[in-house]
C-alpha cells in the first residue's frame, strides 16, 4: 500500500512538472544587451495572435529575491503558469515580459538590505539599481518595438519585487495604468506628494515572517493620505507566500486588465 502511495505521488508530481516545464516553454528566452554591454536575462509571452491595427496591454513582472539567478528560468516559479493559463491566454491577450535580476543584485537596491526589522530598511533617495536600470532601457524597446497599448502598461512584483514595484511606480509615475506589489515595501517618505494616477492594489499576509506586515500598512496609509487611487488587501494568517492567495483571488486577472491610464 505504502509502494503504490508513492507511486501516485510520484506520477502527479511528475505531471505537475511536465506541465510547468510545457507552459514554460510558450515564453521566449531573450536577453537584452544594453549600450554599455550589460545583461538583462528575460522571458516574453507574446498574445496568441497579434492582429494587424490592434495594440495589446503588457505586463512587467517582478520575481522575489529567491528567484535570482542566471538560468532564465526560475523567474517564472511563481506567476508564469498564470499568463499561459489557456484560459487567461485567451481571455487577456498582451504581452508579459519577467526578467531575472542578478544573484548579486537586488530590485529596489544597490545591495540586498541586511534584514527587514529595522524601522525604515528601504533606501529613501538612491539612484535606480542596475537591473531595474535595465528592465526600464527593456521595457522601453519592447514598447518601441510591439504593438504595444501604452494606456494599459502594468507592474506586479512579490516580495523583492514588490518592493521594486512600489520603486518602478514613484520613479515612472506616468508609466504604468496599475501596480500589483505583494508583499513588498518602501521608504515611505518617497511616497510624499505623491501625484500617479496609477491604480495601487496592495498585497500581504497579516503573519509575514520575511517582510513584516507593516510595511504594506504604511504604505497604503501614506498612499490614500496623499489621494492615491489605491486598495489594500491583507490575508489573516497567510505568512510570506501571500502570493498564492492574491493569485487565486477570482478578479485578481480582471482587476489588472480593466485598469486603463486617465
């Protein structure tokens, strides 16, 4: 009983991972070469169909710090199968586009903070860090180069790249029609002022043992003080994976799609 129990898990994970490993494969692997000679390793989804006159929204994705690396892969683990879903794919046809920072490198930093538990661990005023540098020089070449609906350019990121999405957002306030940061953070003080017509939805779980909780809270505190249009949603006892639940969530695909830049 205990060999043929085994031998049913194995099969299921087997084809958990042969379907992983199949809707991967719908997504290019591309690497964007910069003027200086720096690598951007990313992976582009592409609408089924692209019809001649017709523009598509797109979407930037933003990996967690785990997913760094140099396999343009890995960056897909969380978020990629939600793109090539047959449904989504035919439902929400755009372009998607998931580079992979660096191991080395960090999203919303020059270098990975050396934790989370001090008061304000997000840099307040530095410059772009590279990768980010170059996802914009990327996001940029693909809006010149596909038919592109500037009007419906979106940003989603988790942890690490939540954090980059808060980033992205308030030094591009003009860029994005919404952005989707799970479980992510920033210097609030950069939030001061702030003017973006970007539609916010904030994600996090309330047991967050990575990135605490409040981050998500002061944020979306500051945001509606400054009349951002923005909604937060926290998962009581979800700890840091709180990307699972807001992947789930019935509109979280609708919710972004509907969104059009004003």
């Amino acid at each position: 009983m205990k060999y043929k129990n085994f031998k049913i898990s194995f099969l299921i994970l087997f084809a958990v991972v042969m379907t992983a490993t199949a809707q991967y494969k719908e997504y290019d692997s591309l690497a964007y070469v910069s003027r200086r000679g720096d690598t951007l390793l990313y992976r582009q989804l592409n609408p089924l169909q692209v019809e001649d006159g017709k523009k598509y929204p797109l979407v930037l994705f933003l990996h967690g710090a785990g997913e760094r690396g140099a396999d343009n892969r890995t960056q897909l683990t969380h978020g990629g199968m939600m793109f090539t879903n047959p449904v989504n794919r035919e439902k929400y046809p755009a372009f998607v586009l998931f580079p992979q920072c660096p191991s080395d490198s960090y999203w919303p930093a020059h270098k990975r903070p050396d934790g989370f538990q001090q008061e304000n661990p997000f840099p307040a005023n530095d410059e772009i860090s590279r990768p980010l540098a170059l996802t914009k020089e990327l996001l940029d070449r693909i809006i010149d180069t596909y038919p592109v609906d500037k009007n419906r350019i979106y940003i989603t990121g988790l942890s690490m790249g939540g954090m980059g999405t808060f980033d992205m957002v308030c030094r591009f306030p003009e860029l994005f029609a919404a952005a989707i940061p799970i479980c992510g953070g920033i210097h609030t003080d950069r939030l001061n002022d702030f003017s973006s017509k970007t539609a916010i939805r904030i994600f996090h779980g309330d047991a967050d043992s990575v990135v605490p909780v409040r981050f998500s809270r002061e944020a979306f505190m500051k945001l509606k003080a400054e009349g951002a249009n923005v909604e937060y949603i926290e998962f009581p006892g979800v700890n840091h994976g709180s990307w699972d639940p807001a992947f789930n969530k019935p509109d979280f695909m609708s919710w972004m799609f509907q969104q059009i830049k004003k």
